[in-house]
C-alpha cells in the first residue's frame, strides 16, 4: 500500500540520518518524527506540503540533513541559495518574471512541474527577497505557487520543504518547539505568520 511505501521510505532516512549526521540526535529525531506523521496520515493537511526549519550555527550538518532526507524519500533535490534572490527580479528568476518584462518562466516553478517530488532546500531564508514571503506563505498554505509567466499554479503539496537560518547560532539543549518558535521570532527577522506556518523547527547545535 501507498502508507507502507511511505513508512519504509521513512525509515531509508532515518537510517542515513542516524549514521551520517553525527552528533545532532534532536535535530534527526525531529525530521524522523515530521517524516513518520507524515508518512502514517497523523498530519492535519495532505493538500499542504511538509515544512521544517533548521536553525543552528554553519556548518553543523543542516544542508546534508536535507539531502539525506530526499536520498532516503528518493525525492529530486533542489536548493535554492536566498542571497541570490534578494530583490524583486531575484524573486522572478524563482518564480516567473510578470508578463510585459524580459524573462521567463521560473526556475523553481519549472522545476516542480518536472518534479512533483521534490526536497527544496531555501538556504538562508532571512536573505531573501521579503516579498517572497507572501509566496511562501501560499505554498505552506495551499500547496501553489503561481508563475507569473505562464499564470498558472504549481503543486508544491507533494514537495518536502526545508528553509535554513543561520541568525540564531546558539541554540539551548533540548528546548521543545514553542521555545525553538519564540526564538526565531525574536530575530524579527521573519514574518510572524511566516513561523506560525512552518510545520517544524528543527535545533542544531554547536559541536
């Protein structure tokens, strides 16, 4: 059946995270347990994608966590680097650049109608552009995102998403997400309505 497939997809992941991830057992514990809810129907939303946030200092093993997941799901991996979409048409080359300007269709956009199973990875999400917000929220949301080239929506709902930040670089052992939320927010730097939508925060720490 299609929840057993799912399960053992799952556990292809959490055997790559618990061998390969050394020394960050919240952080896997806390994508394993995302993936697991998923995967046996306990979420609220089928129509929504998956969504995690990884916060915790450079180099501690976010990026490899992300793909890792989508070697073990045998998903398309695709990372998008937030400080190359800081403006408006940064925000276009994702997504689709309006009709009556020089561009094309966007490059995320394009690569999900190829892909409908796809990890993303939003590197440092607090570089981006802030309009892609309104974006992000409709894709956590409703699971589309319009090119604005084409006009049409593209499911992302069957897409795994993970948005990294590196602002908060000392984050406390074991904190539970409520915590781990109140933390983000307390940057400024996002959206409130942005954080209350990502599904998951998921702690690195130190080493």
């Amino acid at each position: 059946s299609a929840t057993n497939r799912q399960v053992a997809s799952v556990e292809r992941v959490a055997a790559l995270l618990r061998s390969r991830i050394i020394g960050q057992n919240q952080a896997t514990e806390t994508v394993i347990s995302g993936l697991e809810a998923a995967a046996v129907g306990t979420r609220a939303s089928g129509d929504r994608p998956l969504s995690f946030m990884m916060i915790g200092p450079t180099g501690v093993g976010k990026t490899e966590t992300a793909k890792l997941t989508s070697s073990g799901l045998r998903y398309n991996f695709y990372v998008v680097p937030m400080e190359d979409h800081k403006d408006r048409h940064g925000m276009w080359q994702l997504t689709g650049t309006p009709q009556g300007y020089y561009g094309g269709e966007g490059m995320l956009t394009r690569e999900i109608v190829a892909h409908r199973h796809t990890v993303l990875l939003f590197d440092e999400l607090e570089k981006g552009a802030k309009e892609m917000t309104d974006i992000f929220l409709r894709m956590l949301d409703e699971g589309k995102v319009r090119d604005r080239r084409t006009d049409r929506d593209v499911d992302f709902s069957q897409c795994v998403i993970f948005f990294t930040s590196n602002l908060i670089t000392d984050v406390p052992k074991g904190a539970e997400q409520n915590a781990l939320r109140s933390l983000v927010q307390k940057t400024g730097a996002l959206r409130p309505e942005l954080i209350a939508r990502i599904g998951t925060i998921v702690p690195f720490h130190s080493f």
